[in-house]
C-alpha cells in the first residue's frame, strides 16, 4: 500500500482531492474528519496540514505528497523529487515593502532589514544568494500586518491577484518564486524498481486527467467527398476517425481531439464544409 500524503483542508486540499477521484483514486469510503482514507490502485490517502506534506514525504512517513511548491522549496529537503506541476493554486512568493519605501527590487533593501515571512527557508536563501544581510521575523501567517505594527521593514509572502497586498498598503518589489500545487515522491518511490514504476503510474494517471482537460471530443457528420478538407481541420492525435453512417454512402462521422481553444473554429470550418450533427464533449482522461 503506498501513502499519498494529502492537504486536510482548504481549496488545495479540495482540488488535490478532485484531480484524485477524476484520475480514478477516489476517497468516497472516508468518514468524516478521518485522517486515512483507501483510494483504490493499493493507494491510501492520509489528510494531514499542507506545510507538514514536504517533511513526511521526506521522512518516508507517505510514498507521495501533493502540496504547494512555495511549502515545497520551504522545506528545501533534497530527498524530495517533484513528479508533476498539477497547475493549481497558482501564486507568486513576493518581497512587498510598505508603499511609502523607497526600496524599488530586493537589492535596495538596506542590510539589518527585517522581514517577516511564514517562508524563512525561501527568503533566507534568497537575501544570502542577493548578499544583502537580513533578519527573518518568523511568523505564521498574516504577514501583510507585521510592517505596519513596525515588527518587520518588508514581508515575503503569496499572492496571487495581488489586491490583499494593496489593500494593505503594500507594494511587490520581486518575485522569488512561481508558485503551485505538486505531486512529489520522496526516496521509498525511488528505491527500487516496482516503486519506481508506481511513481510513474501516479504522476500518468494525474497527468492524463489534466492533459484531458485542455482538450474536447468532436463528432461530426461530413460529406464524404470533404473527407481531405476534414482531416487538415481535425489533425486529431494520429488524424481523425472516420465511422460510415448507414445512409447511401454520402456521409461519415469523424471523430477527433481537438484542442478545447479549438472548438469554436473547428466548428465554423466544418460547418463551411457542410457537416451536420456536430457533437462536442469534455474528456476524462488521455493517455496518448
Ligand atoms: P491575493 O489574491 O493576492 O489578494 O491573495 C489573497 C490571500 O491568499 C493572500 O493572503 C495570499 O497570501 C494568499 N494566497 C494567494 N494565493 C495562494 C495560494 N496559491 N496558496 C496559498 N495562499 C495563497
């Protein structure tokens, strides 16, 4: 049984368990406020808090974790190996500085600065990488209050739209990191041979589920005499699938993938050919 260490709450928590399920490890069997749960594939889950995902997949306490990259490089522990970006909880880490400083990048902030950051593994590699001398105010969340309560000179911190730093007079000045939500495996998934192979069945199945998303299935009857025309608008994966429809011979069905911000010009173009009874649908999974 391998252990996929799991976000106990929150919108990564709720993601990471959707991406699960459509990838075919759903944890329906979980009671309430249970901290294990059986995923099916020999998987289990175990909901624990996001920060603690990076040391216990370290440590070998889970196989495998999905948490953030920011919490990820936090804990800066070599045994962890990224398998997929899963392209949710998109953010930026950023140094933000009150709107009144002068400092206009990182580099300009003076040496003795103090900055207060739920991040202090990130920021001090960053500030020791810059050369500028700093003191880390470590703190555990909130981190926009600290310059104005006078404890810290400028913050590291997650944003994503950037309207908390602004509604708390505070001004980006760098960006150390882009952020988002991974599937790491830690050194049991590297061992040997089967548990490698597992790692790679993982990050697959996930991977299907995501790559699936961009993508949509077009069904279309056309002229059978279009049948060139249809193939240069539906490349598809290894060209279209052409059906015979049991009329006189003048239509096929062609099915394809198609990219989803394909569609609509899909359509227009098949539609010029004369095509009738076009069908789109979503996609779960792709495994080209
Ligand atoms: P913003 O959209 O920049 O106003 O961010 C709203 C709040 O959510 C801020 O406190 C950020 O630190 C935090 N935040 C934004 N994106 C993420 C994320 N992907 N993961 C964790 N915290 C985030």
């Amino acid at each position: 049984m391998d252990r996929i260490a799991v976000p106990n709450k929150g919108r990564l928590s709720e993601e990471a368990l959707e991406l699960l399920e459509k990838a075919g490890l759903n944890a329906e069997h979980r009671p309430d406020r249970a901290l294990v749960a059986p995923l099916g594939g020999g998987f289990q889950a175990i909901f624990v808090r996001a920060r603690d995902i990076p040391e216990l997949v370290a440590d070998g306490a889970a196989e495998f974790g999905i948490t953030g990259s920011d919490l990820v490089a936090d804990a800066g522990r070599p045994e962890l190996r990224e398998l997929l970006d899963l392209g949710f909880g998109a953010c930026r880490m950023v140094v933000a500085v009150k709107d009144a400083s002068p400092a206009e990048q990182p580099a300009d902030l003076p040496p003795g600065s103090r900055i207060a950051t739920s991040f202090p593994g990130v920021a001090g590699r960053f500030f020791e990488e810059l050369g500028v001398d700093v003191h880390l105010v470590p703190i555990s969340g909130a981190a926009e209050i600290a310059p104005h309560l006078g404890v810290a000179d400028a913050i590291v911190d997650l944003t994503s739209s950037g309207s908390t730093l602004r509604a708390n007079g505070l001004r980006e000045i760098g960006t150390l990191l882009r952020c988002s939500a991974r599937l790491v495996a830690g050194p049991t998934a590297e061992r040997d041979g089967s548990a490698g192979r597992r790692a790679a069945e993982l990050a697959g199945a996930l991977e299907s589920v995501l790559r699936a998303e961009r993508k949509r299935y077009l069904m279309a009857n056309v002229p059978r005499d279009a049948l060139e025309r249809v193939r240069e608008i539906l490349p598809g994966i290894s060209g279209p699938t052409i059906v015979d429809v049991l009329d006189q011979g003048r239509w096929v069905a062609a099915h394809a993938v198609v990219e989803a911000d394909r569609v609509y010009e899909s359509i227009a173009r098949l539609k010029e050919l004369g095509a009738e009874g076009i069908l789109v649908t979503r996609i779960e999974r792709l495994m080209p």
